[in-house]
C-alpha cells in the first residue's frame, strides 16, 4: 500500500482525533526552496533567506511568517524520494 492508500484507511480515526492530511501539489508554484526546505548559503539554495519557527530547529522560507508561528502543528517530510520525475505521477 502507498502513503495515500494509508491515509484513506486510517481517515475516520484522524479526524476523530482532529487530524488531516494535506497535500500541496503546487502545479507552477514555488519550489522547496521557497516554501518548506530553503538551504541560504548553499549553491543550489538560491536567494531565499530563512526564518525561524516556533518549532526548535525548524526554518522555513521567508514570506511564510504565519505559517512559522503555528509549525509546532504541522510536519512536513523531507525524506521522500520516488525515481518518477513527472511530477503528477509520482504524488
């Protein structure tokens, strides 16, 4: 089973426990630079600086202030891989 075939299983139990899953297929919008995964410094970072959240340890790009104040609520993964490069079959 995939992780979405999980999360359809598991559904009922999430939201009686006021969970969700949300995805952001973001078709044309910023990358992981720019959003949940800046890398400054880096040569591959690009020119987006990074802020801190509420989370310990846990930056985000700039321009996302709201979300930093309540990221002690959300996860983000960025562990995973997939060999599919298009990206609408690999989600």
């Amino acid at each position: 089973l995939g992780w979405k075939d999980q999360v359809t299983l598991h559904a009922e139990e999430l939201r009686k426990r006021g969970m969700a899953c949300i995805l952001l297929f973001m078709r044309g919008g910023p990358s992981q630079f720019e959003t949940f995964d800046p890398k400054p410094g880096t040569s591959n970072g690009g020119p987006t600086q990074a802020i801190d959240t509420v989370a310990s340890g846990i930056q985000i790009a700039e321009g996302w202030e709201r979300v930093a104040k309540v990221m002690n609520d959300i996860a983000v993964i960025r562990s995973m891989t997939n060999r599919e490069g298009e990206h609408q079959r690999a989600t």
